[in-house]
C-alpha cells in the first residue's frame, strides 16, 4: 500500500511540475516581467503550495507538522524547479526573439 502511495505521490507531483510549467508559458510575459529571482520564487512556491494543497485534500500529509528543517528540504527543490523553469522561458523568448512588453 505504502507503495502505491508513493508512486502515486510521484506522479502527481509531476502533474504538478507540467501544469505550472504550462500556465508559466502561458502567462511568460508576466512571468518574465518579474526578474529571475522574483520569477524563480513565484514559481516554485506556486509548485510548492500547488503539490502540498494537494497532499493535505487527500489528507495524505499534514503541512503543519514538519518542523523548519523538513520544509527548507521541501522547499530546495521547488525553487530549483522554479529557477529552471523562468530559465527556460527566459531562453525560449529570447531565441524567437520574442519582446517582452514593458
């Protein structure tokens, strides 16, 4: 059982990383707007609260338990995912050469 838990919790994990991938692209000129820190931010805390909101409905974990050490180990992560994903929407808009508005 504890198994299927888990595959199941990495799948939807990375259902997560697509669909916020997906709406970044979509709204990239908001996104990059914001400056890689900020965007990098922005974006791994929306897949840090998308993935955990997700967890406590199933009521699969309980956010409020892990002490400070458990969420900077959840939180390093995310923010990578963020960073790589302005990243990437940083360089696909600059390699069609498309302007962001100011």
């Amino acid at each position: 059982m504890l198994k299927r838990l888990m595959q199941g919790a990495a799948v939807s994990g990375l259902a997560t990383g697509v669909v916020i991938g997906a709406l970044a692209g979509e709204l990239r000129f908001a996104v990059l707007r914001l400056g890689p820190v900020l965007g990098a931010i922005l974006l791994g805390g929306a897949a840090m609260a998308a993935t955990d909101g997700a967890m406590t409905w199933l009521s699969v974990s309980d956010p409020s338990g892990p002490d400070a050490a458990a969420w900077a180990s959840d939180a390093v992560p995310h923010l990578a995912f963020g960073a790589v994903t302005y990243g990437s929407l940083a360089a696909m808009s600059r390699r069609g050469q498309v302007r962001i508005p100011r």
